[in-house]
C-alpha cells in the first residue's frame, strides 16, 4: 500500500504544483485554457495514436472486459440519477450528476498514470475505458440534456452526438492509430521518434493542467459534491469489480486495470459540458475538486488492492 502511494504521489505531485501556480495567479485562467488545449489537440492525441498503431483491435476490444465496465458504469450512473430524481432535480441535472458519479479522469490522468503504474500492457484496457466513456456516456448525457429541453428525440440531437464524436480527438487519434495498425503500415523512425516526443509532453502537461483549472473550482453545494465524489471513488470501482470478477470474469489483470480506471476523479470535460449546457456548473467544480483531492489515497488503495 505504502509503495503504491509514494509511486502515485508524484503524479498527485504534479496536479498540486499546478494548483498553486493557478491559485497564485502565476498561471492565469488563460494561461491554463491554451495548455489545456495543446495537451488535448497534439500531445495526449499523440500518444493515444502512437500506442493505438503498435496495437490490434483486439488488443483493445475484449467483449467481457467491456461488459464488465459497462455494466459497473451503467449501475452507479443509474443510482446517481435514482438518487438525483429522489431530490426532485430536473432531467438536467441528473444527467450531469450521473456523469460526475461514472466518469473518471481517464484521458488526462488514467492513460499517462496508469500505462507508467500498470505496466504498458495496461494500455488496451484504458484505451477501451476511455472509448466507452467517450462514445457511450458522453453521448447519453447530449441525449438526455438536449432530449429534456426538447421534449423528444430528433435528427438535431442525433447530429449533435455524431458531430461531437468526429470532433473528438482523442476518438480520431484512436481510431487512426487502429487503421494504420490494421494496414500494418510502417511508421517511419523519423515520425515515431516525433510522436513519442510529442506524447512524452502529455503527462506532465495534462497533469499540470489538472491542477491548474482546479485552481478556478469552488466547492459548493458541499453535500451533493461529497455523494457524488464518493459514488467516482467507492461505488463506481467497487461495482465494476463487481462486474469484472463476479458477473463478467475477466483476466486477473485486466481486472485490476479496469477496476483502477473507475477508481479516478471525476473527469474535467463533465464541467465544461455542463458550463456549455448551463447545467449546474457549481456542483461539478466541486465535485471536481473533492473527488481529486481526496483521490491521492483512495486510488492508491485500490490500486494496491486489485494489485494483490
């Protein structure tokens, strides 16, 4: 447990250096906005590819690894909106809830961390968690939002989940990377040396730019913030090991891999989300900021848990 924790720590050690240097305004809001954006458009899109050609889809696509994680997602995202509709929220606001309570950091902190923990093996798991996060969850919550407001399903939101997907450059770094692989094409030297330089810059980058955008975050709505933070960091992985070991057996490492993904931090983008739809943007900071903070030793935990 100890030697899992200090392994961690230098990572956590990273978010914390970006927070302060975004709470002392060395590094403003504007500042944080153009790394944020070079981490996600070049330098964690590069190494998403570069990992995505040296793999086989079904190095990443694993039918019960992907029913295991689906379903423990599926369970805590549905108790999050039972428990949001037991408040009397509005569809909107339990949607963006649920999105709090099932998806964890998996870009910006589980594929830099967990590939350096796990071992490189470790990387066509995390690429199918980030898949079905981005393509299954991230679309549910443009349905429910976007279908609330209109009062029915439409060509629009249908477009909208479509557009959102093609735009999406980690979705198009993944799936490029599989298509060279699937060609078997030669990545030149020249171009891989590129890629691996380009892709070394996006964990420091992306872990930085963590801290420093939770510099920003407010913690209110304490109580709703701290429900939400403990259904990312307890439920979610206890109900996908649920699933990855009980319901869907999957290899033993596999398991662990999956089970360490759900154990990470509410994710950034479900604040900027729910900024762009205008839902609840307060509650998502600070569930955010809770569940980060607290995180630096419930992942160590499950880490050494599922090591074991």
């Amino acid at each position: 447990m100890l030697e899992i924790f200090l392994k961690t720590l230098p990572f956590f050690g990273l978010i914390g250096l970006g927070y302060g240097a975004g709470r002392t305004k060395f590094f403003t809001a504007e500042a944080t906005a153009y790394l944020t954006k070079f981490v996600f458009y070049f330098a964690l899109s590069a190494m998403l590819f570069r990992f995505s050609a040296n793999l086989s889809f079904s190095d990443i696509f694993d039918a019960r690894l992907a029913a295991a994680y689906l379903w423990g997602t599926a369970f805590v995202y549905g108790i999050a909106l039972g428990v949001a509709f037991w408040r009397a929220a509005s569809v909107e606001v339990a949607a963006i809830e649920a999105q709090c309570a099932a998806i964890g950091n998996t870009g910006f902190l589980g594929v830099p961390m967990l590939a350096l923990l796990l071992g490189q093996e470790a990387v066509g798991p995390i690429i199918l968690v980030l898949s079905i996060d981005l393509i299954v969850f991230s679309s549910l919550l443009v349905i429910l939002v976007t279908g609330s407001r209109d009062g029915r399903m439409s060509a629009g939101v249908l477009r909208t989940v479509g557009l959102g997907l093609v735009k999406n450059p980690m979705i198009v770094a993944i799936v490029l990377g599989l298509l060279v692989s699937a060609a078997a094409l030669p990545i030149p030297a020249v171009v891989n040396e590129f890629l691996t330089i380009l892709g070394n810059a996006a964990t420091p980058g992306a872990l930085f730019a963590i801290g420093a955008s939770l510099a920003s975050k407010s913690a209110e709505r304490l109580s709703v913030a701290g429900w939400l933070s403990f259904c990312k960091l307890i439920l979610h992985p206890a109900l996908v090991a649920a699933g990855a070991y009980l319901f869907f057996p999957v290899a033993p490492y596999d398991a662990a891999v999956i089970v360490s993904a759900a154990a990470l931090p509410v994710a950034g983008n479900v604040f900027i989300l729910a900024q762009h739809y205008g839902v609840a943007p307060q509650r998502v900071s600070a569930s955010i900021l809770i569940s980060t903070a607290v995180s630096i030793v419930t992942v160590s935990v499950v880490i050494a848990l599922v090591s074991v």
